[in-house]
C-alpha cells in the first residue's frame, strides 16, 4: 500500500479543497493511504498589505513546492489563480479537475446587485484586478483592502467593518457556502482571474505511477481553458500585482478567451475576446489574445510593473 503525502495551504478553503481531492483519488483507489502535510505561505503570513504590494510571484505556491521539491510530500493542490505561469524546475500539473463556477460573487445585505448597492458603500477586496474593474464599473465606491482566508474575510463583513466584499464564487461553493452569495457577478462586468475556478494538482515531474493516478481527477476540457489562460497570462508576464484578468469557456463547442489589462484606478481598460481556429492550440489562443492586448496599448500599463 502507498502512503502518498499531500502538501496544502493551511487555511481553511486550502484544507477543504484538498481533502475532496483526496476523497475523489481514495474512490478511485481504495487501498491507497493518503497524508496531509500543512504549509504556511509567504502569502497567509503577511496579512496587513495588499497582495500587489508584497510583490513578486508564488506568494500561496512556493513554499508549498518546496515540499514537493525536497521529497517531504508526494503531491500538492492548488487553486490555480495562485499558481505562476512558470511551474518550478522539475514540478507539472498533472490534472486539473472539472472547473467550478469562475465568476466573483458579491456578498451583502445592502442591496440585491453591484449595481444597485448604495452610492458610496463600502467594498473589501485585495485584488488589484477586482479594484480596477470595481473603479471602471461604480467609481463612486469605496473600496477598502480586505485580506485574510475566506472566513476571516466573511466574519469582517458580518462585523459591519464593510458593507459588501467580493470573493471567488468557487471558493464559496466548494466550502459549501453557496446560500451567501447575492449576486454572482457576469464576466461582462468584471472578468474573473485566470485559472478561477480551477483546482491544479501539481507533483513531481519524475513521478510516472502518481502522474498516471492523478490522471483520474483529470478533465480534458477545463485543462484547455486553463492552458489558454495561463498562456495568456504568461505572454503578458503577469502575476497577483498587475492588474490583468482572463476567461476562457466552451461556447458551441469552440473556446472562446477574454483578456483584460487595466489601470489601477480604472480609467483605461483594454479588452480583447478571440476564439480558437481549428489552425490553433489553447496556447496559441491566450498568446494571441496577448499579443492583441499589447498592440491596443496594454503595454503602457504593464511597463509601469515590470
């Protein structure tokens, strides 16, 4: 029988994902064992600043692939909008199961939609991507950073500090949240971020029989849409400080991409919606999508974080 550890963020949403994931792996192979090996993030230890502040890359991921890389755990789960473009030396994402619902959920008593909250409310989030589009949309909120794990984020709202917060729609419904959602938000509005959604499950590249299990978990479908997401964010060089966003769906059979880069303040927005040839890769796609965001001016935006 084989022990199989399994890295995860120690947050409460990190804990819940990778136990499903596990659960899902042990009806597949019953007489497989599996460990949860806990890690704490440069990303979950400093909570007092906006992600985009803190800087650099990996912020919830390198710690964690660290465990993978020195052989103290087997396999990891991510969400994989924390998940750089380039994987570590040595590590691949070996399945990304069936995609959750990609969109951002508003949540709050005061009113029914984004739309309709009052004027000058006051809305958390730490996500330049979210604030940049939440300028473009109602420039006459508030937006106040709210960071910490979807709970701590969830108990500031209910403590009034805030009168509405935004959260992933995915993150609600795999804790089984989903009745606090008010509205989730359509992509038109605000585009979700790339790889939202979307559960990756990384190990050791050398590893063949894990690679082979994970297969299990694995869904062709969303492993295109994820692979024409990153491709894209990868093209613009971006991370959790930049202001960029992409979304990726099935429409009739064809895959269709959004890509967006903003400004921080939300005055310039550039957007740029292509769908997959049949000359084309997933790849291909996000790089053109890219290349198409670069040549409206996106660069202008993008040199200011580079």
């Amino acid at each position: 029988m084989r022990m199989i550890r399994v890295a995860s963020r120690k947050s409460l949403l990190a804990m819940t994902q990778t136990r499903q994931v596990i659960q899902q792996l042990q009806s597949f192979f019953p007489d497989t064992e599996f460990q949860i090996i806990p890690v704490v993030t440069q990303g979950d230890r400093i909570l007092d600043v906006s992600l985009s502040k803190i800087g650099g890359k990996g912020l919830f991921v390198s710690e964690v692939e660290q465990q993978l890389l020195q052989e103290q755990a087997d396999m990891a789960v991510h969400s994989l909008k924390d998940v750089p473009a380039e994987l570590a030396d040595g590590l691949v994402i070996a399945a990304y199961p069936n995609r959750v619902d990609a969109r951002d959920a508003l949540i709050t008593k005061k009113a029914n939609a984004i739309h309709n909250l009052p004027q000058g409310s006051v809305i958390g989030t730490s996500s330049l991507r979210r604030m940049a589009q939440l300028k473009h949309l109602r420039n006459d909120l508030q937006i106040k950073l709210l960071r910490g794990n979807i709970d701590t984020r969830l108990n500031k709202l209910e403590s009034g500090e805030y009168d509405a917060i935004l959260l992933a729609a995915a993150g609600l419904i795999r804790m089984g949240w989903e009745d606090r959602i008010t509205e989730r938000i359509d992509p038109m509005h605000i585009l979700p971020a790339i790889g939202q959604g979307i559960l990756a499950v990384e190990c050791r590249d050398q590893d063949s029989s894990l690679k082979e299990m994970l297969q299990s978990l694995h869904c062709r479908q969303t492993e295109q849409v994820a692979l024409a997401e990153r491709a894209l964010l990868h093209s613009l060089n971006g991370g959790c400080q930049v202001p960029i966003a992409g979304y990726a769906e099935w429409q009739n059979g064809t895959l269709v991409l959004t890509g967006l880069v903003a400004s921080e303040d939300g005055e310039v927005i550039y957007q740029v919606k292509e769908s997959l040839s049949s000359r084309m890769s997933s790849v291909d796609l996000g790089q053109m999508v890219a290349k198409k965001l670069l040549e409206k001016g996106a660069d202008q935006i993008l040199q200011k974080y580079s």
